[in-house]
C-alpha cells in the first residue's frame, strides 16, 4: 500500500481534511491516507505476503478494504459449501487490547491496528441447509437444461436433507461414533469416507476455515495490507474477550496492519522443494 501524508491544522486548510485530534492546535498534524496501489500478479502477490511481528504504528487501515478483502475471501471453497465460519472483525483498539493475553502477548496483535477471528459454527448446518436448498434449485433452474431440473433438484435435495444431517448432526459425541462405526461398516463394501466422530467432521471445518482466512490474507497482500496468522491462543479466554458462545470456536485469528518498515524481515526459509514434492505418474 502506498500512503500520503494528510495534513490536518486547526485553522483549516482549503481542500484539507480537519483530524478531530488537530482541532484547538496550532500545529500541523501529518497522518497518512491509504492511495490504491497498482495491481498486483498472483506471483508478486504471494512474494508479498509475510508473517509479520510488528506493525507501524503511525499507518491506520481503512477498516472498508479489510471488511472488502473479507467478502474476497466468502468466495474460498469449503466442505459441501457449508460455509459453517463466521469472522469477527475486530476495529477497537480496547478488545484488541483485551485479546492480547489471550494470544499469549505476541507482538503481532499487540501492534495490530485490526484483528480478525475466524471461527468454525458446527451448529449452524440446519440454517444453512435452509438456506442454501432453494437457491441451489433455483440455480439448476438458471443454468441447466429443463430436462434435467427433476434429476439434478432430486439428488440435491438427496444430498442436502439425508447426507448433510448424518455428516453434521452432533449429540454429546455418541452420535459421532456411531456415524463413524456406519462408515467404516459400508468402507468393507465400497469406498466410503472413514472418519466421522464429532471430532473428525471439526477437522473438517477447521481445514474450510483456514482456505477462508487464507483467502482473506491473500487479499490483504494484493491490497498492500500486511497480515500474520495466529495459531497459538487461549481459546477459552478468546472467547471471554469476544463474548463469544460456547458454540462458535475460534480456529484462526489473523492479525492486521502495514509492517514496520524498521523492523527487517529477513529471508523466507524453506526447506528444499523436493522434500515436500512428490510426482506420481509420468
């Protein structure tokens, strides 16, 4: 991101915005407006991305383009397209303030100028049923041939009031280990996914949930915003300093700001490609 300096003075400049914080000094204040940067290529995009420990602390964000880059990120794929997540955009400096301890005093959110929390809503898969059946009808009706509507409507409606119930009900874990007992029994038969606990189908939001904030950060770089993923948290203490239910669980937190230019960064290190690079086949 590229930034300006913005000159607020107490008496007025003709074509200058007042800072409130100006208002009664003689002095002239300098803050800095965010000018939107050149586009970037997915490749220079990811050469930007870094994890970053500190934030300057005299560059603001425009909360807008961080709540735009969020609804950037809607568009990542998730399991079945439940979109079981929800993100808390965090803008007030005192909840940050409050968040700090419960991520451990990292210095990636003490000097955040904004935090995001994503968190998974295991519950929330009726809601979303509700919701998503008539429009995915109503996109067969878009998109398909009128021939097929009745076969395509019947094996989503198949899919979304019979499979999305036994994937994703939950009942005091016992629910959960009888799914999984069911499908290891039809996997001696057929092909069949093999983990089902409560447990496992976490897993499976947790791993939607981070294409989300993955999304979101990849955003932010091509916007010029810096980010940092968090995963060391009390989620508990999270979840006291959000006021959040028992429901909803914190499963990434991305903390949000532009890098402190003073601070180097150093080298990305990676071990070689090969080690994690397999090809099979010709």
């Amino acid at each position: 991101m590229i930034y300006a300096p913005l000159i607020s003075h107490s008496e007025g400049i003709s074509g200058v915005a007042l800072s409130p914080y100006a208002m009664g000094c003689t002095a002239p204040r300098i803050s800095y407006i965010p000018i939107e940067p050149p586009s970037m290529s997915l490749r220079e995009t990811l050469q930007h991305r870094r994890a970053i420990r500190y934030y300057d602390p005299e560059k603001p964000l425009d909360s807008a383009r961080v709540e735009e880059c969020l609804r950037q990120a809607t568009l990542a794929p998730t399991s079945s397209n439940m979109q079981l997540y929800r993100c808390y955009h965090i803008t007030d400096p005192t909840i940050i303030t409050a968040l700090t301890p419960a991520c451990l005093g990292q210095s990636t959110i003490s000097t955040a100028k904004e935090v995001v929390v994503f968190a998974i809503t295991p519950s929330r898969w009726r809601e979303r049923v509700d919701y998503l059946f008539p429009r995915i009808v109503e996109d067969i009706h878009k998109h398909q041939p009128e021939e097929k509507w009745a076969k395509y409507e019947a094996l989503q409606r198949e899919y979304m009031t019979k499979v999305v119930p036994f994937l994703y009900s939950r009942g005091c874990k016992v629910w959960g280990w009888a799914r999984h007992l069911v499908m290891n029994a039809i996997a001696l038969f057929r092909p069949m996914m093999r983990r089902g606990t409560e447990s496992d189908m976490k897993t499976v939001l947790h791993k939607s949930c981070a294409l989300v904030a993955q999304t979101f950060m990849l955003a932010m770089s091509e916007a010029g915003y810096d980010t940092c993923p968090v995963e060391g948290f009390d989620v508990r203490r999270v979840r006291k300093a959000l006021g959040l239910p028992s429901s909803v669980e914190p499963s990434l937190i991305v903390s949000c700001g532009i890098r402190d230019e003073k601070r180097p960064l150093g080298d990305r290190i990676r071990v070689p490609f090969e080690s994690v690079y397999e090809r099979i086949g010709k």
